[in-house]
C-alpha cells in the first residue's frame, strides 16, 4: 500500500481561494454564511492549521459546484484520495 499523502497547505489555500473567487463568493465568510457550514473547519484548513476531512471536502465541492478534476485537486492538496481513486485501489489489491 502507497505511503499516505500530506497536507499541502498552500496549494489546499490557492485552490479553495480561486474556486471561491469564481464562485462569486467574497470571503470564507460569506460562503459558510450562505451555506450554513461551520467556519472554523474551512478557516482552519485554509490557514493550513489542520487537514480538512473528507467529508468536508465533499461538502465544500458540492456546494461550490466543482468539476470532477477540481474535486480530485482539493483531494489531493489535503492529502486524501477520491471515493474514485479508493475504489480503483481496491479493484486492484
């Protein structure tokens, strides 16, 4: 089995930040706002504190509407593999 990946905080923060930009979304803020997410888990990914869930990240990408490469993008800057990249992972072992 592969070594587990790391949190990429930078580009976890660069990705996040211009999803949310072309989004229209001013700030952290006001998506969590509008959405009715907790903040502290978005702020606190996003200022590199801790590493989001992927939960989180299914939350985050389906309300930012993200394609199916961004999705994997943010995956993988936080250090998770997609629900897609599990299942191949398990086809092949």
């Amino acid at each position: 089995m592969a070594r587990p990946k790391k949190f990429n905080p930078s580009r976890f923060r660069d990705l996040m930040s211009r999803k949310l930009k072309e989004r229209g979304y001013r700030s952290v803020n006001n998506f969590v706002t509008v959405h009715g997410f907790v903040r502290n888990a978005l702020a606190r990914a996003m200022a590199g504190m801790t590493r989001p869930s992927p939960e989180n990240l299914d939350r985050w990408c389906e309300a930012l509407e993200c394609t199916p490469q961004e999705k994997k993008d943010l995956y993988h800057s936080a250090g998770h593999m997609t629900q897609e990249e599990l299942n191949e992972e398990q086809l092949v072992a």
